[in-house]
C-alpha cells in the first residue's frame, strides 16, 4: 500500500531505455560497433553448426552440444540486439509495456536454456573423464537428444510461469529504465504495485532454472579436475584437460559475469558498471564462444582448415576454368 500511496497513478503503456545515454555523436558509433558484434556472433555460431553437420568426425555427442550452444547463443544474442540496433538507427528508445514483457520473457527463456545446457555439456565431459569406459554405453545420441530438448523444454514453463505474474503488474509514474534492454529487476522498480511476493516466486523459479545448473556444473568439474590430477602422466593430464577446457572457459566467463550482475548487491555496483557487465553477459558471451572452441579445439580447427581448403580448391579450378573460357 505505501508503494501505490507513494506514486502518482497514471498508468505507464511504454518505456524508455535509457541505453548508453544521448549524445548524438555516440550513437553511430555503437550502432556500427553492435552491427559488426551481431554480424560476427551469427557468423561465428553458423559455422560452428556448419562444420558440426558437414564433418563426420564431429559426428559426437560433444560437438553435438557445441552446435546446439551455438544455436542458442544465435536465438539469444537475438532478443537483445535487433532493438538495440534499431534504438540506435533510429533515436527511438521506446518501447511498449507489452513489448518490454516479451523480451524479458524470450531472454529469461535463453538464459535458463543456457544455463541447463551449460550443465549438460559439463556432465558430458564427467562422464567422458571420470567414466571413459562407459562413456559410450552412458552418452550416445538418443541422450544427447533427451538433455538438449529437456534444456528448452524446462526452462519454458518456468518463465512462462514468471510473465503471467509480470503480466499483472501495474506501471505507473516513472517510465524510464537505465539499461539497454528490459530486464525483470529494473520493470520491478517501476511498478507501482507489492512486489515482494513475486520477488520471492522468481528466486524459487531462479533455483532449478539457475541455481542447479550451476551447482551441478560446479560438482561436475570439481570431480573432473580431481580426476586429471590423478592421472600419473602429464601427457596424459594434458590431454584429459584439453577436452573440456574450451567449456570450462566458457562456464567461467558466464558464471562469473552472472554472478557479478544477479549476485553482487546493487548498492555495491554502478549502473554504468553494471551496464558494461550486461553487455559482456549478453551481447559479448555469445559472440566469443564460437572464437573459444576454435581457437582451443583440435578438431574443430582441422575441420575449419579442412572447409577453408576445399573453398580454396574450388575457387582455383573456377578461376582456371575461366581464364581458359576467356583465351578460347
């Protein structure tokens, strides 16, 4: 009650997304820069899942979970940057209360799909270190499968079940969020309604959706590392870590923007620092995952080098055969 006392009633229909300020000059500057960033993540993720179907080799289920991720990370770079781009282009930075809505849903779906994937693959790579033997028999593609489409398949009714709560929500007085894109904790602050009891609903759908996941990958890589150190040759180390270092990179660097953005309390962070976390969290993560894997993975490099050759091959005989074509 003291919330909708304290705040005039006029009823909020769109919003402003401050973004990165208003400074004219600026503005193409981060329109080019996020144009490039969002051409190299479609690019970078599609020929991850180029190579993973065209290259038997990579025929796994570890590369099978590597394009599925890359496939992801393209959905998810997806629903923060067309806006953004298009705030940019145009100077509009508003947006429909509706609308604001949606992207809060769509990215909370891809962050939690992200998140059980992640853990996924880590169990992935336990059982391929801890249990090589029964690795076959325990993950083939039939499993494979069944995780990837439980990653989606969970994470939709726990944020469907979050939106139909922030559906409800009235807006009133202030309609200017400082981000660069409609998260769930700055649309809490502009309500004009209680909202402690859905704060207190999204921290227990945040648990299996962000919570598990993390501990499950966390649990999965104390015992892998404990399983590498063991290995008595450092041949033998090197090699069992190579596997699952481009992932644990990966998880690193997400866990650890994460935890900086959700975790670390508000009080203690800038806005401006927080807005450049969001943009390592969403716009930078998926564009340098695909750089991670090929830069730290035998095979997918030689199967890179393998495409970029035949290309190669391909224009030297078109070149050829028209240089022939123009002599006769």
């Amino acid at each position: 009650m003291e919330k909708e006392e304290g705040r005039n009633q006029t009823l909020i229909m769109e919003f402003i997304l401050l973004g990165f300020g208003d400074e004219p000059e600026l503005q193409p500057l981060l329109f080019l820069l996020f144009l490039l960033i969002y051409f190299v993540t479609l690019a970078g993720n599609l020929l991850i899942v180029v190579l993973v179907a065209a290259d038997r080799h990579l025929h796994t289920p570890m590369y099978y979970f590597v394009a599925s991720l890359a496939c992801l990370e393209t959905c998810y770079s997806s629903t923060i940057l067309p806006r953004l781009l298009t705030s940019l282009l145009t100077g509009d930075r508003t947006i429909s209360s509706k609308g604001c809505l949606v992207q809060v849903y769509f990215f909370g779906v891809t962050a939690t799909t992200e998140n059980l994937l992640l853990a996924a693959m880590s169990y992935d790579r336990y059982l391929a270190i801890c249990h090589p033997l029964r690795y076959a028999a325990l993950m083939n593609g039939r499993v494979c499968g069944q995780l990837v489409a439980g990653s989606w398949i969970s994470s939709v009714p726990l944020c469907t079940i979050g939106i139909v709560f922030l559906f409800q929500l009235t807006f009133c007085d202030a309609n200017e969020i400082d981000h660069f894109f409609c998260d769930f904790a700055p649309m809490l602050r502009l309500s004009c309604d209680d909202t402690q009891i859905l704060q207190l609903l999204m921290f227990i759908l945040a648990a299996p959706g962000s919570l598990v996941p993390c501990l499950l990958t966390l649990v999965s890589y104390v015992c892998i590392i404990t399983t590498i150190l063991r290995i008595p040759s450092a041949t033998g180390r090197q090699k069992a870590f190579s596997t699952c270092s481009s992932h644990l990179i990966i998880v690193t660097i997400y866990y650890g923007i994460v935890i900086a953005i959700y975790v670390v309390p508000t009080a203690t962070m800038s806005q401006i620092l927080r807005k450049i976390f969001s943009v390592f969290y969403t716009v930078l993560t998926p564009m340098i995952n695909p750089v991670i894997y090929c830069l730290r993975n035998k095979e997918v490099n030689e199967s890179l080098r393998k495409v970029i050759h035949k290309l190669t091959a391909v224009g030297h005989r078109h070149g050829i055969r028209k240089t022939n074509f123009s002599v006769e």
